[in-house]
RNA sequence: GCCGAUGUAGCUCAGUGGUAGAGCAUUCGAUUCGUAAUCGAACGGUCGGCGGUUCAAAUCCGCCCAUCGGCUCCA
C-alpha cells in the first residue's frame, strides 16, 4: 500500500506567492477598501432605508463600516448586502469627488436626516469639506481617496465577514452601532489567499492547541478566566520559571513571597482600590459591619504594595540600594466578562514581577538594565515581532496620581533609555498607570490581535505615598525611585503567545517531551526504559511510548503530540546500543549511538538551541 | 459590561417536533509489528442549566451559564 504522508503539504512551486499587503502599504488597496465601504453603505441604506451611516474606514485587513440601525444585521442580511453591493459595482458608477463649504455641507447633511455625518463635520476643522460621490446616487462626506470608479472593483475579490456592536465614537456610554467587517483585494486570487491564512491563523490558536497538547484547561466547576494548569503545562511554566529566575541571580534579584491576599487598606494607600475597586474580586468582610466600613481583605491585583512592605520593614542604607525584590506573584483581577479569552487575558495569573528600589542617580542605569534583560529573554525565547511602546499620561485626564514634575522627570527617563539603546518605539498617550510611566512591549497573537507583554515602570509616586525612605551618605532621608518591570508580563499570556508564535512546536529546552522512545515490539520496551533513565538522569525528558501500537501508529501519536525527538527501539539498536533517531524539524536522522543522543539533547539543553 | 453567534459522548462533529448517531480516544481480546492510523468487541450522553409551549422537545419560546467574534476596559 502506497501511503501519502500526511505532514507534507502538496505545493506547486512553480506557482508565485501571493502577497498579501496590509492596507497602509498598498495605495490601490486604500483605495479599493475606501471605496468598497462606501458601496457597502449605498448597499445597507438602500435595503435598510432606516439604518442611519456614520464612519466606515479601511482597516490593515479590510474595512468596515457602522450603522446605526434598528434591528441587527443578520448572516442573511450580509448576503443580501453583498448581492445588492454587486449591483452598485456593475453599474460602473463613477467616483466623484466634490469641494463644499461646510455650510454648504452642513444643508445637505441636515437634508439627508444623518445626525452622525452632522456630528463628524463638527469635528472636520479644515475647509473645505470634501464629499464622494458614488455616482449621482449616493454619497458621503470623506476624505478619500478613492478609486476612480467602482468598476474598478473586482466583486469576487471581496467578502463581507461578520458583524459587530460597535460604540459610536468608541465611547460606552454612547449609541451602539451594527458594524459589519469587511474585506476587499484586487483579485479573487487574493482574497482565496487571504481566507487560506485566516485558516492557518485559526490552526495556531493557543486555545486550540492547548487543548490538543494537553498543556492547560478551563473548567466550568472553577470558574470563567482561572486556567488549571496539567503536568505537561506546569513543567512548561517551571521551565519559563526556572530559566528566568536564574537570569534574575545572575542579575542580583532578590527572591521574595508574598500571600495573595491582604488588607484592602493597603490598596487603598496605594490608590488601586479607588482607581479599580470595580475591577477586582469583591472584598471579603468578617461581618456586615466590616462590610460598611470597607474594612475587610481582597485578593491581590498587583503584588508591588507587598514588596513595598518588605523595603519598609527595615531602615535601608543607599548602600543596599538598588533593591530588587523578585517573585512570581499570582493576581487577581475580575476581567470584564466580555473580556476573557484563552490565556491571553484571565482573571487569575502569575506576573514575573520585580520592584526595583533605587536611588534617582540609579534610575536611569537601572533602567537600562532592565531593558537589557527584557530584550534578553526575549531573544531566548527567538520572539522578534514586537514593539516597543512609550505609555505615557493621557495630558487631559486626571486619573493620574503624583505631581508633574515627577511625571515628566520619569516620562523623560524612558524616553532617554529607549533613545540611548536606539530602540525603535513609539509614544502612546493615555496608556500609563495611573501612578507612573511605561515602557511596554507588544506582541500580536495569531489572529492579529495586540497583547502587551514586558513592561518596565518609573513610578515616584508609591513611594510618595508609602513614605518610603532610605538615608543618604550624608545622613538625611532620602526618598527611593521604584521600577515596576516584567519581562513576561503574566505566566499565561506569554505562553498564550508562545504557542502561537512557535505553532506547538516548542524548541528543545521548552517541550515537555523532550524524547519519546518507540519501541518497535514489546521485547524491546525493558531496553527502552533502561535508555530512558540514563537520560532523565541527564535531565533530559524522556518517555517511553506505553501504547502497544503499531510502529506507524505510535510515530503518528508521538508527531501529532509535537514530541521534538522520537527515538525508534528495534533489534539492530538494542544490539547495537544505538537509537534510531527521527526528529520532528528534520525527520529521519539513522541509527545514532545512546551516548551520543544524550550528549546532543544535553547540548541543546544548555544552548537553548536545536536538538 | 454591551452587540451578535455558538453549546449533542473525553475530542472532532452529524442529527429541523416522534425511541440519541459516527470517527477518534478509553477498556478488553486477537495481532508482536521498522518511521503519520492492524483487526474485532465493549464502554461511554440529565443533547450547557432552569422554566415554558406541545400528546410528544436535542429540535420551538423565555431566562441564566459558558465559549467564540467585535466594542468598551486592561493597575
């Protein structure tokens, strides 16, 4: 019987790749989802004559376009869209651009009855207000630009994906509008790659692939957002652990524990529990009276007052600064239901979290260190697609604690490290703490979606508001600079991330299965298990498959279980005290002496790199 | 929290008002096997939960829970 091998994909390689830009590189590609959202909202208003239009821009993998309307938008609905959508097309409307006065502009709005068009040219400060016009039929106040004509758009190369509630102006407390998402190409070619890759994307889900490696779970008995962790799992999460922690004594952290919960008085000297009282599990209170008097215990949604805590317990000499005190410290936090999802964002999570406890003229080394530690271990862990955010406050809020002197002292701070490493960055206003800057680094999942993981934080405010104190060498009271910093961020969202960056495919050090022994026939099994000894001595982890199956069968399981090196047993190998080695990157490698196996998977080991 | 969709065996999924199904997994038996599925049998389900409509509900309706997509939020 001829077997096709089912990991080899069938490529044509005389087919060239299609590329697939994101909107922002591609001028036709603006153009052409510009001008599709706008036939797409010729296409709902003329089969919904009720729903009212308001924006609908390109996005970097479509567009979309939200509408104010009474009923939602059904799945049926959108086919209808579409087909009315390909009507517009073929009629080959031309697009006509058109310069008013916003007074002019103004009139014809307010004959159209479009409340939100009124509010978006209020907005508009410049003159004068630009329409389009979608033949003599349809039109909407717009920027541009556009394609010349909506013949120019190919109606097999776009698809209308779902629909979405959407908050007019993004603002909660607003109207909620039906959005429908959208996409558009130049050709079905195109938009068939596009859906291809949607599909591969779906494949790298942690969600999915957690599942089917058996790494971690969610059950309802426990609750919404808290992951229960298997041994497969929790090895991964030790391994992480173990690899970071020692990194951190090299680096002269300090290992602390703190308990997960205290007295909500301490998060309230700290400000988290006026800022995010909401957000966190409710208090525990012995009584109804302790209840009134918000005095009772919560569980921890940040572990920084507790080191503060441990810095209080002593006078501290600026000798011993900096202090950096270092724990994998589980939080609580009660996530909008709305908001969970997978690893990436749960209720319950462990943060590789340091406080840093240092004197203003550290500030700006120490930070660069941390930085250089983060980058560090990102680079361990081979993640490159990042960037680097400068979160700094939003000028207009007040949510902010502490003067402004110490927020523009600690704003420059990050800005002058990140200009002395010359790391690429952006700024970010209205993404700080509510107590001090951030340096964060964002990683996108799977499905495109941004979840920030590292993040390094000035913070001179706790320690203004903790009284933190260390004496000088001349002898006065002097007040320490804290940095909040995680290269990982949470335990489970970087784990979310990597399985998705790595596909399942941990590298060496980091699978949990390491080496899987197939023993061709249960004669072989007893030397098998011998193999598997010596090399757990070595700390290499290693198992033997117990299943009984067939060859085919167990090299099959042992594929589909992501296992980095397989390690076949027959006759010849235990004859020859070898080991028929075939690795999951590179397939079959022949008979390989036992020393010489574990000798190579020590290395890799140690190297981080490749068995 | 809001809008929408989904929820059937451990997993992946069929089943549109009339006695709950398949494949895989598991267990048992046979097979002792050489690089992605050996054969056979058995086991396995308050059809997410509660309530309603109906002679009859996995199927129709309501509420709740959970998951998924999006919005808002994210110390």
């Amino acid at each position: 019987m001829v077997q096709q091998p089912a990991a080899v994909e069938q490529n044509s390689p005389s087919a060239a790749p299609i590329s697939l830009p994101r909107t922002s590189e591609s001028e036709t590609l603006k153009k052409i989802r510009h001008t599709t959202s706008h036939v797409m909202a010729m296409a709902v208003q003329r089969l919904f004559p009720k729903a009212q239009v308001t924006i609908g821009p390109w996005i970097e993998s479509g567009f979309y376009y939200d509408f104010d309307s009474p009923e939602p938008f059904t799945e049926a609905d959108l086919k209808a869209i579409k087909k009315e959508m390909v009507k517009i097309i073929n009629k080959k409307l031309p697009v006509i651009r058109e310069e008013v006065t916003r007074d002019e502009a103004r009139r014809r709005i307010e004959a159209l009855g479009e409340p939100y068009k009124l509010e978006i040219l209020d907005d508009i400060k410049t003159e004068p207000i630009t329409l389009y016009h979608l033949g003599d039929q349809w039109w909407d106040l717009c920027a541009g630009p556009h394609v010349e004509s909506t013949a120019d758009l190919n109606p097999k190369a776009i698809e209308l994906e779902t629909v979405a509630g959407a908050y007019w102006r993004g603002d909660a407390n607003r109207q909620q509008l039906q959005r429908i998402y959208g996409t558009a190409w130049e050709t079905p070619e195109q938009l068939a790659e596009y859906k291809r890759r949607k599909e591969e994307a779906l494949k790298r889900d942690h969600r999915k692939l957690g599942k089917e490696l058996g790494l971690f779970l969610f059950a309802d008995a426990v609750g919404p957002g808290l992951p229960l962790w298997t041994p497969k799992g929790t090895l991964l999460r030790s391994l992480l652990e173990d690899y970071l922690k020692k990194e951190q004594v090299a680096r002269g952290y300090l290992p602390v524990v703190s308990p997960h919960i205290a007295r909500v008085d301490l998060f309230k000297v700290s400000g988290h529990w006026q800022n995010y009282k909401e957000d966190m599990f409710p208090m525990m209170a012995e009584d109804a009276e302790s209840a009134a008097a918000e005095q009772g215990f919560v569980l921890k949604p940040m572990n920084c007052p507790f080191h503060i805590q441990i810095y209080k317990n002593q006078l501290r000499s600026y000798r011993e600064l900096p202090m950096r005190l270092a724990e994998f410290g589980t939080v609580y936090r009660y996530e909008q239901s709305g908001e969970l999802g997978g690893l990436t964002r749960v209720r319950g999570f462990t943060v590789d979290d340091s406080h840093l406890f240092v004197r203003p003229d550290q500030l700006a080394d120490e930070f660069l260190k941390v930085v250089d530690l983060i980058l560090s271990v990102f680079g361990d862990l081979q993640l490159k697609n990042f960037k680097a955010r400068l979160s700094f406050r939003d000028p207009a809020s007040d949510k902010y604690i502490g003067s402004d002197e110490a927020w523009n002292k600690a704003e420059s701070a990050i800005r002058n490290a990140v200009a002395t490493l010359g790391m690429e960055s952006f700024e970010a206003p209205g993404e700080a703490a509510f107590y001090g800057p951030k340096l964060d680094f964002i990683f996108r999942d799977a499905l495109e979606r941004e979840w920030q993981l590292g993040t390094v934080q000035v913070d001179y405010n706790l320690p203004e508001r903790f009284e933190l104190e260390y004496v000088a060498e001349d002898g006065s009271r002097q007040r320490p600079v804290m940095i909040h910093r995680a290269p990982f961020g949470s335990l489970e969202r970087l784990i979310g991330i990597l399985i998705e960056e790595y596909a399942g495919d941990f590298p060496f050090w980091l699978a949990p299965v390491q080496v899987r022994l197939l023993p061709v026939g249960d004669d072989f099994r007893p030397f098998a298990e011998e193999v598997v000894a010596q090399m757990r001595l070595l700390g290499i982890r290693a198992e033997v498959d117990q299943s009984g199956d067939r060859l085919g069968k167990i090299v099959r399981t042992a594929e589909k279980e992501k296992v980095p090196v397989m390690a076949i047993v027959g006759a010849q190998e235990v004859e020859n005290n070898a080991l028929s080695v075939r690795t999951r990157s590179a397939g079959d490698l022949g008979a390989i002496a036992v020393a010489t196996v574990c000798d190579r998977a020590v290395a890799a080991n140690q190297s981080r790199t490749n068995f």
